[in-house]
C-alpha cells in the first residue's frame, strides 16, 4: 500500500514553504527598514518582523509583525493593509517565484505569551512548588 507524505504535517510547514516564508521575510524586513513604504502613519514607526508563513501553494503569506515597543499596533496593521499592492510588488521583484503571493498581515503576539508565562512563573504559589522541598530529608 502506497504511503502518502503530508507536506502540511511539519510544524510551520515543508521545507519549500519555511524556506520561501524566511525569504519573504527577509524582503519586508528590508523593505520596511530602509523605508520604501511613504505612509505617515509608518514613520517614526520601527517595525519587526520576526516570522513569515506561506500556505502549501505558496500563493499567501502571513506576515507577523511587532511595532517596536509593541504600540500603535493597529495603526501600523492598518498602514501595511493599505500599502499591500506595493509590498507585494516589491517582493515579487526581490523573490524569484512563479506567482507574487498575497499578503495578510498579523500581529506577532508571542512576546505577549512569554511575558505573561514569565509572570506566571514568578508568582509566590509557583515558587513555593518549585522550592525543594524540606520536609523531605527527615
């Protein structure tokens, strides 16, 4: 019986698909640091984007993206949605693929998640429990 290898199974995706997601990646990065996006609401705006992920066909790519210091994100959300006829034209000049994919962009909220872990770790009930513990050497 013929066994079937699932492309999506991978955690991020196959191989084509993390490495076009970095190279894209790569592209808004530059794109966005040398401010080749005129928009006011950009400016002044130092924008981080830590992960690209490509759908299986490689035809949209989510962007997450961090505003430095993690404010005005939905005006920053805003101004790459308006300027996303552009981006995409300036990735498909810097990425060599058959098709320039869509862009959808997303706010990276993984700093958010670790700092809250990191709160939860130093609360007084969690250190108690991670303590060794005394009574055990009796």
């Amino acid at each position: 019986m013929p066994r079937h290898h699932n492309k999506g199974s991978a955690p991020g995706g196959s191989q084509r698909q993390l490495r076009v997601g970095e190279t894209v990646r790569h592209a808004v990065a530059d794109i966005l640091s040398h401010g080749n996006v005129h928009d006011p609401d950009l400016e002044g705006h130092i924008i981080t984007v830590p992960e690209v992920r490509m759908s299986p066909d490689l035809k949209l790519a989510t962007i997450y993206v961090m505003p430095l210091g993690g404010r005005d994100t939905d005006i920053v959300l805003a101004a790459l949605d308006r300027n996303k006829k552009f981006l995409r034209g300036e990735i498909a000049h810097r990425v060599n693929l058959k098709f320039a994919p869509d862009l959808r962009f997303r706010v990276d909220e993984r700093f958010d998640e670790a700092e809250r872990i990191e709160k939860l770790l130093r609360t007084p009930a969690v250190q108690r429990d991670l303590a060794p513990d005394s009574d055990d050497k009796s």
